[in-house]
C-alpha cells in the first residue's frame, strides 16, 4: 500500500533549495477517483476522463520530495491550469519545482510548482504558495 501523509517526515524550510526539481508518478487509478469523488461530493459511477479536483492534493507532492510541509504550514494560495484530459487509469509523470524558497515579510513562504504529463505533455499544472511552518514558530 502506499505511503499516506501522516507517514512522511517534515522538510524544514532550511534544506528548501530554489530551482531544485523532485519527481514521482501518480497513477490515477478507479479507487482513486471514486475516493475522490466521494470526498467532494460528486455524483457516484464509472468515469473515464478524470475530474480537475484530483489535482488539488498534496500528496504527489510529499511522495516526490520525500517529505512533507513542516507542521503549522499555512497554504495561502493554490492557482490550477488544466491544459488536457487524463484518463482514469493512465499514471502521469509528476515534476515539482521549488520555483520560491525565501522569507518575505519575515515570513518563510515557499512555491511550488507540480505539473502533471503524460508522455511528456502537460496535463495540469498547480502553484502553491505556502507560508512553511508558518503557525508553528
């Protein structure tokens, strides 16, 4: 089974390096999108394309860095483009990029960059904006 959340260790804000680039693969398979539709509320049945709101979740991004947000992280921003359909059952190759690693206003704030392809087309990108560990210090 794979690895959930509370199982990845935090990263801290310090070892972020700007321009580093961390991969994995989300295989976006018919459990997980019935989980997901039950989570939002949709309409329960077989689909074949995938609905955006898979995108909007951390979890591509912990497993790709290996870690997770530092506890009392708060996520301020989240813009999504989609640019294509994946199909249910198709496994999309997962990039994030630290495109911002730095203290503004005194604050740690991070952006992250995830693009979802397949085959080396872009299906969906999402830019989150976090202030890391924020709440915590």
């Amino acid at each position: 089974m794979p690895r959930i959340a509370q199982e990845f260790a935090d990263i801290p804000f310090a070892t972020l390096v700007r321009g580093s680039v961390h991969r994995t693969t989300y295989p976006l398979t018919p459990e997980l999108v019935a989980s997901y539709d039950r989570l939002v509320g949709a309409a329960a049945g077989e689909r074949a394309v995938v609905p955006p709101w898979l995108y909007c979740t951390f979890l591509p991004i912990y497993r790709a860095m290996g870690g997770r947000m530092e506890q009392g992280s708060v996520h301020i921003r989240q813009e999504v483009s989609q640019h294509g359909a994946a199909r249910v059952g198709d496994v999309l190759d997962v990039a994030v990029t630290v495109t911002e690693a730095t203290l503004r206003k005194g604050r740690p704030t991070v952006v992250l960059d995830t693009g979802y392809a397949r085959e080396g087309e872009v299906i969906c990108r999402v830019t989150s904006t976090i202030l890391w560990g924020y709440a915590s210090r």
